[in-house]
C-alpha cells in the first residue's frame, strides 16, 4: 500500500542541501597499500574452475590403475589391486613440504600438451618391488638410506617405462599422447619441473600387497599442462575406444599362441596276438601297412593326414588332407 505522508519542510530544505553540495571535496580514501594482507593479482591467474570437476581425469585415473596391475606383476607374481585417489591441486612447494626428502622423481615430456608430468615413487615400495623381482618375499625393507642401489635403477627404469605406457593408453580415450622420459631425481627440493608457487595435479594411487602395508604412487601433472584441454576434461562424454581393451586381447591372443603343444607322427598301429608277443627274439619283425597316409596327432587328435618322406637329409611328411573338425 503506497504512503500518503508529504514531506516536510526541513526535510526538503536538507534534500536541496545535498545536491548543492555534491560537487564538493570528495572523501578521503583509505590508505591500504602499506597493508600485509594485499597482494597483487592477475585475473586467471588462478582460476581453479577452468577445470572443472576433473571427471575425465578421474576416468583416465581409473583406466589407469587397471592397466597398471600388469606391469607389477612380473615382480610381485601377483596382480595387486591399485586404487586411484580424487585428483587435488596445491602448489609445488606445499606438496614438497609433505613428502620425504629421499624419492624416486621420474620426469617426462608431453608433447602433444606442450607440457611435462612427473611420477613419483616410494623408496620403500621400490625396495619391495626389488627384492621380490630377484626371488625374495614381498616383505618390508627395515634398513633406510639416502639412494638407490644400480639393480633398483633398473627397477625404477622398468616401472617407470611400463606406467609411461599404461598411462598413454589410459589417455588414449581423451586423446593421443606420446611421454618420453627427460630426466630423473631423488629430493623433491633439486626437481627442474616446474616454480614453487606453481600449481600442480596429483593423482595418487594406493597398491595393496599381502602381508605388508600398502604401498603408494603419485602422477603429477602442472596446472598449465592441462589447462589447454580444460573443455575435453569437462565433458563428460566417453567413446569406447579404450574400453574396447584392444592390448589386452592382443596379449591374449598372444598367450595362447605361445602356448607349447605335442605334435606326433604315427605311421601305424600294427596288432599282434599275446601268443606272438610273448615268444619274440631278437630281429623278429612287425609288418606294418601305410594305406592312406601317415597320421598328425595334436594333442591325441588326429588333424591332418600326409605322405612320409625327405628332406634335406632328414625325415619329414608332407601334409596332404585336413581331417574334419
């Protein structure tokens, strides 16, 4: 309901006062430049958002921790099972901060990103993963040093090689890309990867192993890595290209080729009465007839038939008729 009330005389005289006086000195301005608590910033600078929810990291993560169970396995001789933590941003120096100072740091290169990424092991996981390899137990190494002995270089070089791949094949969803390995640290404080103040990705992943603690491994990738793929990391929409697992039905396929199996030749089953094969002497001879060829036998089945012969000085038989399935 609109008021009726009228203004009253002073107050209209003091409305008059103050747009007569608007043009005057203006306010003094506080003074804050000498404050602790302001600091210069550059819009995006530090727009987090640009990334969104992170979900196909989470996708690639997840693909990633499957592929990679195999590339233990030559040295656990067991597939462990490796689970993938929510991706999380902080600078460079916050997670140095809460890291030991003695890590294997292997640094690469992506080219299509125009970017590195970096991975990260646990000394006392890579002494397990050596002692395993080399026919000991999956047990604890209780002695601490301050590096790395030539056999478990090579271990980390195996690891690292094989995680590189999984990993390019976990992005090959998302996109193609190829990481070559640029160089190698041990202390987080000597890593040329990016500034301290600069922002990082860390994807952590836990592997369980019997009997022991749970051992753990981190992929960390610069914020400016993967800003240039900010909508692609967005979208939530998947092909199926690496669900389709084309490596492992290759390795697969390839198993079962490689799997050995006992070929004979049977050039006959002559028969003989118990009679006869009681009284056999010495250069007693058994007929034996080959009428339609000589038998192939895999594995008890006979799949081909051939004709006996030479070859090269040697015995041989030429195949001549494939036996129905």
């Amino acid at each position: 309901m609109t008021s009726t009330r009228k203004l009253s005389t002073n107050e209209v005289n003091a409305l008059i006062d103050g747009l007569s006086n608007e043009n005057e000195a203006a306010p003094a301005i506080a003074d804050i430049s000498e404050s602790s608590d302001i600091r210069d910033f550059q819009f995006g600078s530090d727009d987090l958002s640009l990334l969104g929810d992170y979900y196909a990291l989470r996708m690639i993560n997840e693909r990633f921790s499957r592929l990679a169970r195999g590339i233990f396995l030559p040295m656990l001789r067991i597939q462990p099972r490796i689970s993938s933590f929510p991706p999380e941003v902080k600078t460079y120096d916050e997670y140095s901060a809460e890291v030991d100072n003695f890590l294997s740091m292997s640094m690469s290169r992506i080219e299509e990103l125009r970017g590195s990424m970096m991975l990260v092991l646990d000394p006392s996981f890579i002494s397990i993963l050596t002692n395993s390899y080399y026919g000991g137990k999956i047990s604890k190494i209780k002695n601490r040093k301050g590096e790395f002995t030539s056999t478990e270089e090579r271990v980390i070089e195996l690891v690292s090689d094989g995680l590189n791949s999984a990993l390019e094949e976990a992005w090959k969803d998302l996109m193609r890309i190829n990481i070559t390995p640029s160089s190698r640290e041990v202390n987080p404080q000597f890593a040329s990867f990016v500034d301290g103040n600069d922002l990082v990705i860390i994807c952590s992943f836990v592997v369980q192993l019997p009997n022991v603690e749970a051992a753990s491994f981190d992929v960390i990738y610069p914020l400016q890595t993967l800003k240039p793929i900010a909508s692609q990391l967005r979208s939530r929409v998947q092909t199926d290209l690496v669900d389709d697992d084309k490596s492992w039905k290759e390795r697969m396929e390839q198993a079962i080729m490689e799997i050995p199996l006992k070929l004979v030749a049977r050039l006959g089953e002559p028969s003989v009465s118990m009679r006869k094969l009681i009284t056999l002497k010495k250069n007693d001879t058994f007929p034996m007839q080959i009428n339609d060829g000589v038998d192939i036998l895999l594995e008890d089945n006979v799949i081909f038939v051939g004709e006996a012969g030479e070859m090269n000085g040697q015995a041989a038989i030429k195949l001549t008729k494939r036996m129905a399935e």
